[in-house]
C-alpha cells in the first residue's frame, strides 16, 4: 500500500512538471479527514483568478483521478465542496503525505488546473496488535539483558496520532525497551533484568500497552505469556537475512515464490525449527501461503500489479526450545498488460447545431491505462468516414473536433466509436460509442412537388369550392419545416387575385371565391409562395394555372334570322324555283366552346313540312320539291337549333318566305309581319272559312248595288260616263315599288307588306294607256270611289269597302267582247291566299 503512494506521489510530481499551455497552474488545499459530506474546502475562484460566473460560462467541470468522486465543484459559486466521506487510512494507508489529485477543466478556451488535495489524519483508529496473547517459552538459563522482540502494535494513523509509547505491567524479571526505526516506527523489545528461576516461577503473565499521541489518546493492549524452560541455546539461523523473489501479476494460485531456509545447531526436539509469518499486515495473510514446516511460500489470492508493486514479509524461524530466528522476503510484482485503456468522457456538445463551423469541439474526454510501460500508453482513433477528426491535448486529453461541414439532411446523428489501444503484447483495445445528434438549421428553403401546378375548375362553380391543393416539403425539421401558404399579389381581368382565389395557409388547398364564368375568363395564373417558419424565414414561388372548363350554359343564338319582336325575318321565293333551290342560310353561334358549341339545325315546324329542308350541320334552307299553284303563298318556318352539350341547350326562331312569281318588275316592300302566338296557327282553318264566307257576302253586296246604281244612272242621262281611275294617295314609306318585271306591258302591279300584317296586297293600277271619260267634263268627279272604263271589264272598288279594310271587287255586269273578264272565283282565290288586310283589284 505504502509503495502504490509512493508511485501516486511520483505521478503527481510528473503532472506537477508537465506545465502546458493547457495545464499550468497547480492549487494545492488540505482538508481533514472524516469530515461531514457538503463541508467547504475551499474557494477556487480567487486561486484561479476567475471572475463570478466565469466558471459556468466556461463550463468548469472538475474531474478525479480516482474511481471515486469525493469532492464536487459549485460552478456558480466556485465554492469546493466534500461529496463523500473521506478515510484516509483506506485511501493512502500509511503513505504521507495522502494526496487526491484532479483537475479543473475550463472550455472556451481549454484551460486545465491541476488540484492537489492533502488528506490530513485524525486520531480515528486505536493502536492494535495483531495477536490476542504473545506466548513466549524462555529458558532458564537465558542470560540477563536478552532482549526478546515483541511485535509492534499497528495504528493507522499518521505522526502525532500514531503509536508514541509503549508501556509494560510492573514485573521484577523484565523491562521493556522502546526504539524507533528509521521510518519513524516504533518497535518494542522485552529486556530479561534477573535471570529466571523456572523452580520459582514457571510462567509469567505481562501486559503490554501501545500508546497514540492523538487528543484524545487511544491504547491498544495485549497479553505476554512468558512459560520459563530449560535449556536451549542455540537459535534457528535463516541462510540468508533477505530473500528476493519476481512474480508475475495475475499468476494462478498455488504458484511458488520463494522458499526460506533456517537452521538450529540444537538436537532433538530444540532442533525441531517450524517457519511462520512475522509482524506482516492482513493483506499478506490474503495473499500468500507460508509452509511451516517447508518454508515454502505460495501465492494464495489474486497479485495485481495496479494494486502493489512489491510486498515485503518477515519470516520466523522457531525451534522445539522456542528460539526464533528471523529473515526479510522482498516479492516484486512484474507487470502484464491486462489492463485496456479506459475512455472517459469529460464533456460532450449535443446535439450539434449543423452549421457549427469547423474546428468546434464536439467531445472532450481523457485515455487512462492502469498499467505501466510502454502497457499504460494507449492511443486513440476514430472512423475515417467520419466528419470529426481527433487531436492531442497534454495529460492524454483528447479532442473530438468538427473537421468537414454538418448536413442535418443527409446524416441527423452520428455513432461515433472512439477506439483505443496500448502499446502492449498483447495489445488490449477498448472501445467508447458517442452519440451525437445534428441540430437543425433552417439551410433549406421549402421545395414544391411541381414546377408548376395545373387545376382544373368547371365554370359556374359555387363559392368556396376546393380547386386543388398546393403540396411543398421542407428537408428541415420540426419549426424550420412548418409551413405557411399565401398568395402573392395580382391581377386576374382587372381584378384582385384576392377577390378570385383564397389559400389555406396551413394544408395549401385552394379556394374559388366567386362563381367563374368560362365565357368571361377561361384561365389564369396565380403565384403561391410557400414560407417556413424558421429564422430567418425562407421561402419559395410556384404558378399555379387555374383552368375553367366550360359548361353547358349558354343556349344557342340566332345571328340570322335575328329574332326581336319589331323586325321579322321574311325571305322571298320565286315560284318557279326547282328542288334544292337555296333560299336562305340560317346562322347561329353558342357562347360555349368545345362540344357544347357544336350546333345543329332541324325544321321543327312548317306551313307545308313537305316543302322545305334545313341542313343539319350548315343552317341551308332550301326547297324539296318544285312549287305548284296550289302551294300557300306565305310559308312559316320554325327553325330549331341544339348545341351538343349536356344537358343540351335549344332555341328556336322563326323565318317567313313569300313566294312571289319573280324578282324583276314587282315593287318589292319589307313590311314587319306580326308573329302570330302559337295558339292562333291553329285557327288558321277557322279564319279562312270566315273570311270566304264575308268575302262572299260583300261580292253578293256589291253586284246588287252595281246593278242598283246602273239602273239610276240610266234615269238620268244616256251617256256613259267613267271617271277617271283613282289610285291610293301615297305609297306607304315601308313599301318599294318596282316599274320593271316579268309582266307584260299591258299590267303593272304593286307589292305592299304592311307593317304588322301577314298578308300582302296586290293593287292592279291601270292599264298603260289611259282610258278617257266620255262624259262631260264638268261633270266632278267622285274621289272617294274608284272605277275604270276601258275596252276590257272593269273592276271597281267601293270607298266604304277601302276604308274599313275589307276586300272588295267590282265588275262590270256587262263586259265588252273581245277582252278577257275578271271571274269571281278569281277574285275569291286571291283575297283568301292573300289574307283579310289584302286589297286587290283586277283590271
């Protein structure tokens, strides 16, 4: 025990002379032993010439060299405290001074101070013997001032507190005689004064007393039995006073170290010599046998080097007359590597921020091997793949330090195995795995799934529909990967991006605001930044394209023929037109796109359905089959036309064509023809009936007044007298009059459309030469009636008739010969195709 702290003392004295730019101050304090645990040792703050809080904010931390922590540093305070109770006896047993050896370890920049702590003793232990009873057998005849050695009392404590005097009972035959070695020991030894008389007294009982010096004072006693014997005068003799042996630590049990030898010069049973330890500690008993009748010694326990380097043993020699001879036997102990190094950690930086720049330490930790030699020194390494890089301190501290660039992205943690080996044969390794997390750093601006998004939404869309959803990923994590969505500003046809779209900031789903409408806006674009909440915050843009599909809401519109309620569509259609004759084209257009703007057309209604085709795809009317006489002069189409959506859409408009019997002489006029409800087609039939039966009624009217106003006439005078023919005063402004035609030049006729009506009216003039009255000129004329006189019959028409605007026809009863005569039937046939509003006269 006491050369394991000799070999501490010469550590701490190495570590005292590795003065470094990193270990440079050595403190040294004392603190008694026993003391109650939390008790101030002392305050490094001052020794250390560090300021209040210097050392936290260095990160002070306070680091033994022993298995076992007893002092602990208050990093706020600098206050040195007592973690554990200290025995020095058991730290240092009898080595002084008793030293515990730690550093302080300050980061930022690495400082190391080495602290030296001297355990001072107490008086806590008795003197004690190692025996109860020491018996011994003297014999008579021994001669006065022999001395008999006794064995000393051990006390475990150091100087004052250690043994400082031995006392003896009273006796007449003995003293006792105190000495002191060179270590300061004591050793006692009884001194014969008066020769022994075994015939007076055979056997003597003393009590010796070990005395400490210690306040306050503690004894140890034992027991003397002295058996008084005859004569034996010749002691046992060791062939030599000290025995050297070298044993291998770790060496099995019964392995022999050394064998002591002794000899008695006496015969018989005083010869008889057996061998036995003397004065050694416990420890020795623990380790080591001793035969006492060979004086073989043989290893008993387990020998380690690390524990003891060398034992030293007193061996007694003792003969049948009870003599004892006494030698020394010195065992080194030879060290083997069977120790592997031991990595300790002193501190770790976890986790890491990513972006720490190189050359930041990550650990700090220290290398211990407990053997000796080339055994205790160890090196260290790392994995190459690694992005740290280990480097040297003094004191075997080492540096774990950041030697390429974090990326949390790649590599969130490392297991880093710090391996370390000695020098020895066979080399030993130990290993140590560090776990090191990389701390996130916002270095990654958030990354969209697409270049650009394309949606897709139907127009007429309602309010607050999801149009898609926006998806971006950020590589950070936890903060430095939220995100937030927002639109950035714009315009969508003049009008705020905000008013059209909305975003949820948190899932990226996308809104429409407004209902769209395909036909008004049938795309845009919109830009959705992406941002994360990390700091500083980064972020990133996207184009989303929004397109509005189309939907069927728009019905078809007529361009032509255009349907309002002030101007109907009529067509003219000459009678003599074949089948496939082209009349008009109808034109529609759809405000949809795609399919639902393709149109097509169908004849959904006609006067004659026989008569006419529309082309389905192209809007063509035309004729199916060539006219005849009997074919109604105004026809009525309904068109109808339907997109090819779904639903689809259809509207219908409504086309008049008249059929007349040529385009050159007639006097065309474009009246509006009033659009008749769809009820009243239906009484078409009805009103045709009626009409024949007044026009009927007014023909019978009229001849009956002819013959009447002939017969008057008649009484008056015997001459025939024509007024002039008297024509309408004006032609209607909404009427066009045409001097040319097909007719023969014996006729003209005009063509009038009147406003509102479905029926025109063919007005037959006069014949191309005129026809002069015969009667006397100063006659006046009657403007208010019309009549003609010619070589042909005469058709007359009667005002009242004109006025009221029914159809009258007038004939002369007695026609010339030689010109054609205008027939009832004739006339009846024209006011009927014509309709009620049509006036005509023939000539």
């Amino acid at each position: 025990m006491e050369d394991c702290f000799r070999n501490n003392q010469g550590l701490c004295f190495l570590l005292f002379l590795c003065i470094t730019d990193v270990l440079c101050v050595t403190i040294h304090y004392s603190v008694p032993e026993e003391k109650k645990t939390g008790s101030l040792v002392a305050n490094v703050l001052k020794d250390l010439k560090l300021g209040v809080g210097e050392l936290s904010a260095r990160r002070a931390q306070l680091v033994s060299k022993s298995s076992k922590q007893y002092f602990n540093l208050d990093t706020h305070s600098g206050n040195l405290l007592i973690s554990d109770k200290i025995d020095r006896e058991t730290l240092c047993g009898q080595t002084e001074p008793c030293l515990l050896v730690s550093q302080i370890v300050l980061q930022n920049p690495l400082k190391i101070y080495s602290v030296e702590m001297k355990i001072e003793d107490v008086n806590d232990n008795a003197p004690k013997f190692f025996k109860n009873v020491f018996q011994f057998e003297i014999p008579e005849i021994v001669p006065t001032n022999t001395r008999f050695p006794l064995e000393s009392a051990r006390d475990e404590d150091l100087g004052k507190n250690s043994i400082q005097n031995y006392t003896l009972s009273p006796s007449e035959h003995f003293r006792l005689a105190v000495e002191s070695n060179s270590d300061g020991s004591k050793y006692v030894a009884l001194i014969l004064e008066k020769a022994l008389d075994r015939e007076k007294e055979s056997h003597l009982v003393l009590t010796l007393t070990a005395v400490d010096g210690g306040v306050p004072q503690r004894t140890g006693t034992i027991q003397i039995n002295v058996n008084v014997l005859d004569i034996n005068d010749n002691f046992p003799e060791f062939t030599q006073s000290e025995y050297k042996a070298i044993l291998k630590e770790n060496c099995p049990i019964d392995t022999l170290v050394s064998r002591v030898e002794a000899r008695d010069l006496d015969f018989g049973s005083n010869a008889h010599i057996t061998y036995s330890f003397y004065q050694i500690p416990e420890q020795i008993h623990s380790l080591f046998h001793l035969n006492e009748v060979t004086g073989e010694i043989t290893v008993l326990g387990e020998i380690d080097y690390e524990k003891e380097t060398n034992y030293e043993m007193t061996i007694k020699a003792t003969d049948g007359g009870g003599l004892s001879g006494h030698c020394k036997v010195l065992v080194e102990i030879e060290d083997l590597n069977d120790n592997a190094p031991e990595v300790s950690i002193v501190s770790i930086n976890s986790p890491l921020p990513e972006n720490s720049p190189l050359e930041t330490l990550v650990v700090l930790f220290s290398v211990e091997d407990q053997d000796s030699g080339d055994n205790g020194k160890a090196l260290c390494s790392v994995d190459m793949n690694l992005p740290f890089a280990l480097k040297v301190t003094t004191n075997s501290f080492y540096q774990l330090l950041i030697q390429n660039p974090l990326d949390r992205e790649k590599v969130a943690e490392y297991n880093v195995t710090i391996t370390a080996m000695d020098r020895g044969s066979p080399r030993l390794t130990s290993t140590r795995i560090i776990h090191v997390q990389i701390s996130d750093v916002n270095d990654n601006p958030p990354v969209f799934e697409k270049f650009m998004f394309e949606m897709q939404i139907q127009e007429n869309n309602i309010p607050g529909l999801l149009i898609g959803s926006i998806k971006a990923v950020d590589l950070d994590t936890e903060q430095n990967a939220k995100l937030t969505y927002s639109l950035l500003p714009g315009n969508v046809s003049g009008g705020h991006m905000a008013s059209y779209v909305s975003i949820n900031s948190e899932t990226g789903n996308m809104y429409a605001l407004r209902s769209l409408d395909y036909e008004k806006i049938n795309d845009f674009k919109v830009t959705v930044k992406a941002t994360d909440s990390g700091s500083p915050p980064l972020s990133s843009d996207v184009v989303v394209h929004v397109i509005i599909t189309d939907e069927n809401d728009n019905a078809p519109f007529f361009l032509y023929p255009l349907q309002n309620s002030t101007s109907p569509c009529n067509e003219l259609l000459p009678k003599m037109a074949e089948a496939g004759y082209l009349i008009t084209k109808v034109v529609a257009v759809d405000g949809d796109s795609g399919q639902n703007s393709w149109l097509s057309y169908e004849l959904l209604k006609a006067t004659d359905p026989g008569l006419f085709s529309i082309g389905a795809q192209n809007g063509e009317v035309k004729t199916r089959r060539p006219l005849t006489e009997r074919d109604t002069n105004k026809q009525r189409l309904v068109i109808a036309v339907r997109d090819n959506g779904v639903p689809p859409q259809t509207s219908t408009a409504m086309l008049n064509i008249l059929l007349v019997d040529g385009f050159s002489d007639p006097y065309l006029k474009v009246v509006n023809v009033r659009q008749q409800d769809p009820e009243d087609e239906g009484t078409l039939t009805m009103y045709l009936v009626i009409c024949l039966a007044s026009v009927s009624f007014v023909f019978l009217l009229c001849i009956v007044s002819f013959v009447g106003i002939k017969m008057c006439k008649k009484d008056h005078g015997s001459s025939f007298i024509v007024a002039p023919p008297h024509f309408p005063p004006a032609i209607p402004e909404n009427c066009t009059d045409s001097q040319s035609g097909s007719l023969s030049r014996n006729y003209q006729y005009d063509v009038c459309l009147t406003n509102g009506s479905l029926s025109s009216e063919f007005r037959f003039l006069r014949p191309l030469i005129p026809v002069y009255s015969v009667a006397d000129p100063n006659i006046a004329v009657n403007h208010n009636s019309s009549s003609v006189s010619q070589d042909h019959p005469e058709c007359l028409d009667d005002n009242k008739a004109g006025e009221q605007g029914q159809a009258s026809l007038s004939e002369d009863a007695a026609p010339r010969s030689g010109g054609p005569s205008c027939t009832v039937n004739q006339a009846i046939g024209a006011n009927v195709n014509s309709g009620q509003n049509d006036w005509l006269s023939y000539q």
